[in-house]
C-alpha cells in the first residue's frame, strides 16, 4: 500500500509539472500533454527526480543517487534525490540547472537555464536555499547558501543571492539588490529582464549628474568661463515595449 500511495503521488506532481510547463512555456501552446512529457527535458528531469526523492524518502540505497546522475547526463539537469520541491515547478530549458541536496522548493516556481541553487562551503546541515512559493529565478542566477527567497520574489538574470530577499521584490546586481520595478508588485513568471532598474548604474547616473552641476558652480564661482565644463552623457535606462508582453 505504501508503494501505491508513493506512486499515486508521484503520477499526481507529474500531471502538475506538465500543467505548469504548458500554462507558463509559449513554445507548449497547442501542445498535448503526451508531446510535452515526451520532449521537454524539464519534464524528463522533474520525472525522474520524483521518483529518485520517493526512494531515497523510503530509504533505498544508491538507486536515487543513481537515477539523479544519470538524468544530469542525459537532460543536463542535476537534482539531489534529497531536496524537496513543491508542485507546478517548471524548468525552462533547463541546461546547467543545479538543485542541491538541503534545497527547498515551493509551489508555482519557475526557473531558467543555468540556474544554481548552491551552498556556500563544507557545512553541514541546511546549506542550500529556501525558495518560496510563485518565485521567478532568471538565467545564470546563482542564489548560495541557507538563504530565504520570499513569496512571489523575481531573481533577475545572473544575478548572484547570498542573502534573504524580501517577498515580492526584484533582485538584480551582484551582489543581488532588492529593488521593485516600478515602484510596484511584478506578478506572474513573466518579468520584464530588460527594464529591471539597476542600482548600480542609477547611482552612477546620480553622480554624473552631480559632478555635472558643481562645475557648474564652480564655473560660476571663479568668473571664469574660459575652460569649457567637462561633457558628462547621462546613463538613461533602457526603454521600449516588455518582451514578455506586458
């Protein structure tokens, strides 16, 4: 009975996984659940880690380290057996996605290739992020250590996260900043990557503009208008529609 109760689960966070990866992947629109589970490497690695996680769950030696090497090989894809994951996680694309041991996934989350959720060095314990329910995590983000990814949070694109961020913030930079875009929530896995605000470069554009007008003053203070003032070209943001559709 045991084995049936595992299987039934096992069979259920499937069903979810494809679901997910239908309702959030453009490329799965008009595609059957059968085409899905058949050719998206995402799929292939969340199936075989869910049936790794129940062995090792019920204490099988070797079989689940086993499983997860091999679907590293074959999808490029590396998830421990030990790490628990919600439903309705998709991988999009998924090459170099690293899921470590103490790693804790919730519901509805959503990750790009290249992802690592690493530690941090020869600890033991929890050692690997918490990531909360409905996250976004970018292409090449690295979050490492026993860090917490708050509800709804939006990981830009390599950014690298060693510390806690806030639910429903934006985190750009390396070190990862916590931002919001707009001044606002962004919902949903869509996020807008190419207008994320970037502290770094507004704080740049807030120097520019300084430097800017105490030369001006400068200027002004000495009488003298015979040396032309230093050309400062102001840091503008990127504009132009969200790619993602909003």
């Amino acid at each position: 009975m045991a084995g049936l109760g595992a299987f039934t689960r096992v069979a259920k966070e499937v069903r979810r996984d494809i679901l997910a990866a239908r309702d959030r992947d453009p490329a799965a629109k008009g595609v059957g659940p059968v085409e899905i589970l058949a050719t998206w490497p995402g799929i292939h690695a969340l199936l075989a880690y869910r049936v790794a996680h129940a062995l090792h769950e019920a204490g099988v030696p070797l079989i689940p380290r086993t499983i997860s090497m091999l679907t590293r090989t074959l999808t490029g894809i590396e998830i421990h057996p030990a790490a628990c994951i919600g439903e309705g996680l998709f991988i999009d694309h998924g090459t170099g996605v690293v899921i470590g041991e103490t790693a804790d996934i919730g519901n509805n989350v959503t990750l790009y290739q290249g992802v690592t959720l690493g530690g941090t060095g020869f600890a033991t314990g929890k050692r690997h992020p918490t990531v909360q329910d409905n996250v976004t995590i970018g292409s090449g983000a690295k979050l490492l250590g026993p860090i917490t990814i708050g509800h709804g949070a939006k990981i830009g694109a390599n950014s690298v996260v060693i510390t806690d961020v806030p639910p429903n913030s934006t985190v750009v930079g390396n070190p990862g900043h916590p931002v919001r875009v707009d001044g606002r929530r962004v919902e949903g896995p869509d996020a807008d990557w190419i207008h994320l605000p970037d502290p770094i470069a507004e704080a740049m554009q807030a120097l520019s503009s300084r430097i800017a007008t105490l030369e001006r003053q400068l200027a002004e203070a000495s009488d003298s208008g015979s040396e032309p003032l230093a050309e400062v070209r102001p840091l503008r943001p990127v504009r132009g529609p969200n790619p993602a559709g909003g």
